[in-house]
C-alpha cells in the first residue's frame, strides 16, 4: 500500500536521518508489529537503527503518523 506522511512524520525523518525506503520496509517487513487503540506499531532493526514506526491505515492508504529510532 502506498505511504501518506504526515509532516509531524516528515520532520522526524529529517532529524534523524531515516529514509523513506527504511520506513517501508519496517512497516512491510517488521521484526514485530503491536496494535493498539487503531493505530499500528512496527518495530524492526535496520543496521545500528532500531526503528519504530507508528501508522494507521486509510483504505488503499497507510498514513504514517511519527517516526522513531529507538537508540
């Protein structure tokens, strides 16, 4: 499914120099994923990142909401 970035999501990705292809293979390949109150978390380890990713999807869409690397 195609990805929507909210710009809260945009910014974090600036700040933390993730890129967008990071953010779709931890939401398509995840090493785990946690739903909670309709909202989705996929957590994955990508070389030294371990990456969180927080989204919701919206019919054909997944809007990611924030991004998270975790060390």
């Amino acid at each position: 499914m195609p990805l929507i970035f909210t710009d809260h999501a945009k910014q974090r990705m600036i700040e933390r120099g993730i890129k967008p292809q990071e953010v779709q293979d931890t939401i398509d390949m995840p090493d785990y994923t946690i739903s909670k109150e309709g909202k989705k978390e996929s957590i994955k380890k990508i070389g030294n990142k371990n990456l969180k990713i927080i989204y919701s999807e919206k019919g054909k869409f997944i809007k990611v909401i924030t991004v998270i690397d975790k060390i």
